[in-house]
C-alpha cells in the first residue's frame, strides 16, 4: 500500500471515529469513546485499507486506565468500604466463584473458542479485558463483542429497572474522574505529574519484562494504594483517558478481517445466552446485597452488582435516586477481584482446553 493511501486511510479512521462516538455519546450509548471507534476500525478494516497499530500503542492505553481505576480511590468509596467491607468483599467474591464457573463450563464444552469466555464474561472492565485477553493469547475480537454486548444488555436491563422501581428522577450525584461535564477542568500540575509518572512506570515495566499486563495492574493497585494513604493525588485529564478508549477501539478493530467478523457473528447467539445468564447472576444476589446493607434500595443493589461496568453503572446511577458511594465501593472491590483473578482463570481454563484435545483425538 502507497504511503498516501495508507495516510488517506488513517485520516478516513479518525474522522469516522470521532464521528461515531460523537453520536453514540449524544445518544447516552455506554462506552461510545471506546465503542465508536472499534466500529470505525471495522468497517476500515473490513474495506481492505491493510493499517495496523502498533502493541505499543495498547500498552500506553492500558497505563492510562489503570490511573483511572486508582483515581475512583476518594473518602466518600472508602467510607463505605470500611462501614460494610465484609458484605462487600463476600457478595462479590461469590459473584466472581458464580461468574468463574459459567466461564469454566462454557470453555471446557467449547461452547467458545479458547478463553475468551472467561475475559468476556470477566465484570467491570471491559477495556481492560480486552487488552489482557490478547495479552494471554485469547481473541480480543470475541472477548470485544462479548464484553460491549455485554455493557449494552446490561444498560437496558438497568433502565428497565429504574423504570420499573419508578427511581428514574432522583437526586444525582457527581462523580469526578468518572464521567466528566467539561473537556477542559482545572487539574493541579502536581497531581498531572504524578499521575504521568504512574503511567510511565507502568509502561516501562511491561517493556522491561515483557509482560503487557502490567501496563495495567502496577498504576492500577500501586496507584489506589498511594492515592489511599495520601501520598499522591492522580488526576487523568479527560482528553487522555478518550484517547486511551479510542486507540484501544482502533486496536481491536483494525485487527478484523471478514472472515473473522463472521465467525464473531455466528457466534452471537451463544455469546447473548451467557450474558443473560451473567445478568441473572447477579440479578438474583443484589436481592441479598438488598437485605444485607441497611437502607438499601433495589436499584442501588443492582447498580452495586451490575456487571457492565463502573461507567455504565455510574452513566445510570446519574439520573436515578440511588446510593452512589455503596454502587462505586461494590464495583471497585469487584474490579480489584476480577483484574486479580481473571488471568489465573484464563491460565486454569487453557490448561483444561488442551487436556482435553489429546482425550478427544484418541477416542
């Protein structure tokens, strides 16, 4: 390909893009900065354009977003944390075991190829899996559409919900660092450069070692933990944290060819059949979150529980009467299991996917 034609091709991504996730976003679509643009990457790939980006490019993506995990750390989610942090920590480490065993058992009947079950059912970070599924070997492209069908059906349910419970005009609560009101807030020059530096040592240990996942995890537990005991103050600009998003969408995307777009879609069905069944999950044990934490509406339960995400929860929880400290302490300490958890899952669910191929090649 012509270098002119490969810049037409760019060019033609990055209009799309903004394009894309300007109008997902003015629709209230969840994920629309990282949503949009893998749909513009698609469809540029599915045309033939040929144009990559770079692994180097992700690893940048996957720092930025392990500062925004550390920043959702503020007094409010620790107040809450500390109040009922034996609930929490139970309900959803026995949401992760619930979670753990569909992952199993869909991998182990090859219902989905490899693991990719076990990154797209994975709850609260659907970014982040992406990125560490392709980190483990798994195919970003099935874990992508898992987990963003994943945030849309759970969006819906969560609407439907609030509808129902008649919580649709509440107070609202604002939730800095999470979904911002201006492009342009003020940011203390400490904290931007504390929160570079962060992103910068997570970027290099990933280079040094060779281990991508770390991209992620140092800024993300090293990050909340000094943001928790007060030393450092992470600030990440909003323009930073959407461009993360997009080039994780671009990352994914471009990688589609059409072939691949249509096994992803034969796919679907089996793909939507877990996610209704993840939905319920933890459907059914935000009843008990319900009972177990005082004062606690149903909707505040079920934001707590949602697997679609922080965002989603915090984008629905904006116009609904609902708790927003207990819905963002359940979803950081779900987050923490998950971003934990999910790799020694994957590795287990591998190892259970090959045993199995030489049983079935002599029988």
């Amino acid at each position: 390909m012509s270098a002119r034609r490969r810049t037409a091709a760019w060019l033609l991504l990055a209009v799309g893009s903004v394009g894309v996730a300007a109008l997902m976003r003015a629709l209230h679509v969840p994920a629309a900065f990282m949503l949009g643009p893998m749909l513009a990457a698609i469809v540029v790939a599915l045309s033939g354009a040929g144009i990559r980006l770079h692994k180097n490019y992700s690893l940048g993506a996957q720092a930025v977003m392990g500062c925004l995990i550390a920043h959702l750390i503020n007094p409010a989610l620790l107040a809450v944390f500390s109040a009922h942090w034996f609930t929490l920590i139970v309900i959803n480490v026995a949401a992760m075991l619930l979670i753990a065993a569909l992952g199993l058992l869909i991998t182990s009947r090859r219902w989905l190829p490899d693991t990719s079950a076990i990154w797209g059912l994975s709850p609260g970070a659907a970014s982040a899996m992406v990125l560490l599924a392709d980190d483990y070997g798994s195919d970003p492209r099935i874990v992508a559409m898992m987990q963003y069908s994943r945030i849309v059906l759970v969006s819906m349910a969560a609407i439907a919900i609030a509808s129902g419970l008649d919580h649709s005009h509440g107070a609202s609560t604002a939730v800095p660092g999470v979904l911002q009101d201006t492009w342009f807030p003020p940011i203390a020059t400490t904290a931007l450069l504390q929160t570079l530096a962060l992103a910068l040592a997570g970027y290099a240990a990933s280079k040094l070692t060779g281990k991508g996942n770390l991209a992620l995890f140092l800024p993300a537990f090293a990050g909340a933990l000094l943001q928790g005991t007060g030393l450092i103050d992470i600030e990440v600009p909003p323009l930073a944290s959407t461009l993360a998003f997009g080039l994780t969408g671009w990352y994914v995307g471009l990688t589609f060819t059409r072939e691949s777009a249509l096994h992803c879609l034969r796919l679907l069905p089996r793909m939507l059949i877990a996610i209704i069944t993840l939905i319920s999950i933890c459907g059914l044990l935000s009843l008990l979150l319900a009972q177990l934490v005082p004062d606690t509406n149903l909707l505040t339960a079920y934001l707590a529980l949602s697997p679609g995400g922080i965002d989603t929860a915090v984008m629905i929880a904006s116009g609904a009467s609902v708790y927003l400290p207990l819905v963002l302490a359940s979803q950081f300490v779900r987050l923490v299991i998950v971003l934990s958890a999910a790799p020694s899952l994957a590795k287990a669910a591998a190892s259970l996917h090959s045993a199995r191929r030489p049983q079935e090649t002599t029988r």
